[in-house]
C-alpha cells in the first residue's frame, strides 16, 4: 500500500526523444495540442527550448527539457533519474530518436553503423520496456518510429533499414504482449519526410510525390493511431503500396530497385559519398 501510494504521487508525462526538429518537433505540437505534457528529449538543448517556448506560448503547459544525448548506454537511465527527480513518470513513451548513414556498408565507418544500431535499436528497446510497470499504471502506451524502409532490404544503406526492420518486428510484437496490460503499442512507419538534411542535399525535389509525407501529417497519423490501439501506422497511400512490394516481386528485383534508388539520390553528391544521413525518425 505505501509504494502504491508513493506511485501515485508521481505525475504522467509523455516521454518524446529525437524531438529537436522533424517529425519529432511535430509529434510535440500534437501531443500538446490534446493537452499531454510533455518531457522533450535530444542532444540539441537550444532547439528543444525554442519548441518549449513555442508550445507555452500557445497555451500550452511547456514541456520539460532535457538535453540528453540518446546515444550513450546511460541515457534511459538519465532520462529515468531526471523525472523522478521532479516527481514524474511516463505513461506515455514516443521513440522517434534516430539517424541513417548511406553508403556501402564496407566503406562506412563501423563505429558510427554501432552506434546506429546502438541508437536505433538498443537504446529504443530499452526505452520500450524501462517503464512497463508506469504505462500500466496510466493506462498509457508507446509509440516507435520506423520507417517504410523497415519492409524491405536496403543496399547502401544497409545498417539503417535492419535497424528499421528491428523496430518494426519488435513492436509488433509488444503490441501483442502488452495488450493485456492495458498498453497500447504503434508503430509508424513513415516513409520519406522532407528534413533539414534532405533540404540542404536537394534530395527532397527528387522523391515521388505520391510517397512524401509532411512531419505534421506523420506526427498527426501517428498520434491519432496510439490513441486507437492501431499496430501498425503507415501514412500515405503510396507508402502503403511500398510495404507490399516486397509480397508480390522477387526479393532479389526489390534489392536491385532499392540500390539504384539510393545511388540515384546519391549522384548529385558523389564527392561527399557515403554520408550522414537524417532518420525518418
């Protein structure tokens, strides 16, 4: 009885990494936008504060700051450490923290493709299952970031679609096993967003408009999917095209197709070939 009581003076929050700009920062606007407060994580502590600021003068509650870098092992546990410290808990987590690194994985440097897998996947696993027991408690839910890419193989950029792949696999597969807890898991999977990268690379002229999607559209789709219990989100009707392909041509034609799609985005910027490249996420 005394630790239920002790719990319940803790207060909800939604947790939201990677939110400094993309889809994150709109993924905030939403979440506050329904009356959620708000815990904003990333590395880009100016960033963060000038959402937080952008959120309080709508009339919203401003959110929490916390300038963690996602990348280092210790970082759930700062998250953890910091709301505590200020008597909260999450009873919604959003993992939409990520980056891509695009080249050919042999000529990429391995210890950045570790710590994209490090980041993409260790550290959104351990954001997912850190506060099973507090998401419970508020009848709350997670919402993971993955991306088209997930459905399908990626040469050259061959790290980051497995690690969307994981993301996608894992919390499918959470969405099941955490129902009957009265947590609700949903994935989305976005498929290109115009980003600040793809803006300074001139990538984003050259994808289809039938597969771009707006950060506010994404973060719209997803919020509005948690909400529902949904599994699996994905915006836009072209995208949703693409999650099939793979069902219905020979893996070995979408390999090639996906590799010439990547080489093509690359032509413009061969020079700086391979490189670092934004998440969806």
């Amino acid at each position: 009885m005394v630790e239920r009581h002790a719990m319940a003076l803790y207060r909800p929050v939604t947790v939201l990494t990677g939110a400094s700009s993309g889809i994150g920062a709109a993924l905030a606007r939403v979440f506050a936008d329904h009356g959620h407060e708000l815990a904003l994580v990333a590395r880009r502590e100016p960033e963060l504060t000038a959402l937080a600021d952008q959120i309080a003068a709508a009339n919203r509650k401003r959110p929490l700051v916390l300038p963690v870098d996602l990348a280092r092992s210790d970082a759930p546990a700062r998250i953890s450490h910091e709301l505590i410290a200020r008597g909260l808990e999450p009873a919604i987590v959003v993992n939409n923290a990520g980056f891509g690194l695009s080249g050919a994985a042999a000529t990429l440097d391995r210890t950045e493709q570790l710590a994209m897998i490090d980041l993409n996947v260790r550290t959104l696993t351990d954001m997912s299952l850190r506060w099973v027991e507090s998401l419970g408690r508020h009848r709350g839910g997670i919402l993971n970031v993955a991306s088209v890419a997930g459905f399908l193989s990626g040469p050259n950029m061959a790290v980051y679609y497995a690690t969307k792949a994981y993301v996608l696999s894992f919390s499918e597969a959470l969405h099941l096993e955490l129902k009957p807890r009265g947590i609700r898991v949903t994935v989305l999977a976005p498929g290109p967003v115009p980003t600040e990268f793809q803006a300074r690379a001139g990538l984003d002229a050259r994808l289809p408009r039938g597969l771009r999607c707006t950060p506010e559209r994404v973060a719209r789709a997803g919020y509005a999917g948690l909400m529902r219990g949904r599994r699996l989100v994905v915006p836009g009707v072209g995208n949703k095209l693409v999650t099939f392909l793979p069902r219905i041509l020979p893996r070995g034609l979408m390999l090639r197709i996906i590799a010439a799609g990547q080489r093509a985005a690359a032509k413009p910027h061969e020079e700086g070939w391979p490189r670092r490249r934004e998440s969806t996420g």
